[in-house]
C-alpha cells in the first residue's frame, strides 16, 4: 500500500481528546482538514467518549458528518438519533450507590447534561485544576479561551439524590478505592477502562456498559449509510479507541498514545501539536 492513497470516497471517524484536540484546543489545521475533506466528497464524523452534553461548539464548528458520543453510546446523523443505550436503572442504581459509599468523586454522563452530587464540583476543582493548568497553548488553535475544565463544569446539574438519574457512562476523577476494585460489585454489564488522563492513575476511570464502544457506533453508522469497510479510518489515541481502530480499515493510532491503540493501529501521526490529523488526511489523498 502506498503513502499516498487514491482519492476514493472515505469516512473518518475521528476521537477529540489527544487526537483533534488538545485540551479542548483544536488547531487550525485540523479545523481545515475536516472543512477540506468534506468539500471533496468524504465523510468526517466526531467518535469520542465524551457525551454530547461534553461536546462544546467550538469543536463541532468544522463541520461534521455525524456524531458518535458517550464511546458508541449514542449515534446521530443529520439530526436523527440512530441509537440511544443507557444503563438499566436498577444497574445505574447500584453504581451510584457503590461510589457514593467509598466517597468517590464522578461525574454520571448523558447526552443531554452531566449529573454530580452538590460539592463535586469543588473535588473536581482540586483534581483536575492541576491537571489543565500545564495544557498546551500552541500556534495555530481555533480559540485560545477555551478552558477544559469548563467543558465538564458548564453542563454540570447538581443534585443531592442521584439514584434515579439516567446515563451512560461514568468518569470517576478520584476514588478513595482503586476502581478495580469495584468492578465486582458491578457484574459483567459493567466494564472498565483508564482515563484518558492518565495523570490521575487507578483512582480515575471511565464505567462504561459491556459490549457498547466505539466501534460499535461506527457499525451503526456504516449499516446506516451503507459505506464499506475498508473504506472506513479511524484516528483514536487511547484506551477507548481501540475497538474502533480494529474495526476500521484503516486504524491509525496518535505517536505517544495508549499502548494498546499502537498495538492495534496500521499506521501513526503525531498529536494536536503537530497537526497529526492533517497530516494523516493529506497521506490518505483526502485533501487533494
């Protein structure tokens, strides 16, 4: 297979965080290369672990396809909910309850806002504050005013009684208990990854329904449109990406990344930093 690939109608399926993102900063040659690859007749679509209440609009402003959130979760097209999963609520129940009593601090996601107990914003203040404050501010971004922590604040609904909230996901910023721990508590339904900030080791993770990921959302995007596999890229860097680049036809994994994406992936570009997406459209032929 060539560097340069023929020009052949493609659909990408692209993670934000680490991939078209940078903290919520992405740059501008990204934001071009979606509006390019677009104008030649391609298909780009968000795919992010994020819920849509997490998304902002000024990632989404490039352009996009469709949206796939909540790690396959939730797929809209067009304005058309294809697909909608949330846990069961006697299983949400029990989730909310085992946090709540080794005094974990989380949010529960959904696509139409996040839900926290009365507080956790100010824990999530002292975590993550931290964790941001060395966020990258290189040339090129689409908006220097964006703060990441406000990305989770601002759809933020508090309440003091969780335990009939529907959702989808859970990120756990920091427990008292290694999340591991828990996942017995849980049952098979229930499965476990990393967060994709890893500074916040085993005490942060994503709780997440088995079976739903990212690939997952990209099927029901290609039995929807009737696209061919091989003709489907995806560009992902951590834990949750890697169903996603084993299941495109091409998978292409972000230099640094989690070790199990580069395990997985055809092929690498760099980070937000050195405009990988871009670069990656331009090997594909996607922008000319």
């Amino acid at each position: 297979m060539s560097s340069h690939q023929t020009a052949r109608p493609r659909a990408v399926f692209l993670d934000i965080d680490g991939t078209y993102a940078d903290h919520g900063l992405a740059p501008e040659a990204h934001v071009e290369a979606v509006r390019t690859a677009r104008g030649r007749g391609h298909l780009v679509f968000v795919c992010t672990g994020r819920p849509l209440s997490m998304v902002p609009g000024h990632i989404l402003d490039a352009g996009f396809d469709g949206v796939i959130t909540g790690a396959g979760a939730r797929v809209e097209l067009d304005g058309q909910v294809l697909k909608d999963t949330r846990f069961s609520p006697d299983l949400a129940a029990l989730i909310v309850d085992t946090l709540d009593k080794h005094h974990a601090a989380y949010i529960l996601e959904a696509p139409e806002a996040l839900h926290g107990r009365t507080g956790v914003d100010q824990r999530l203040r002292q975590v993550l504050g931290p964790v941001f404050a060395g966020r990258p501010q290189h040339d090129g971004v689409l908006s220097t005013d964006v703060d990441p922590l406000e990305d989770i604040l601002g759809p933020m609904q508090y309440s003091d009684d969780l335990s009939g909230t529907s959702f989808a996901k859970v990120s756990c910023f920091d427990s008292p208990v290694p999340l591991t721990q828990l996942m017995d508590t849980f049952g098979p339904e229930v499965g476990l990854i990393p967060s994709s900030l890893s500074a916040l080791g085993d005490r942060a993770g994503e709780i997440f329904m088995a079976g739903t990921h990212k690939g997952v959302g990209i099927q029901v995007v290609e039995a929807h449109l009737g696209l061919d596999r091989k003709d489907i890229v995806a560009i992902g860097d951590s834990a949750n990406d890697i169903e996603m680049l084993e299941y495109a036809g091409i998978g292409i994994a972000v230099e640094g990344g989690h070790p199990a994406v580069l395990a997985v992936a055809d092929r690498l570009t760099p980070g937000p930093a050195g405009n990988g997406v871009a670069l990656a459209f331009a090997e594909l032929g996607l922008l000319g």
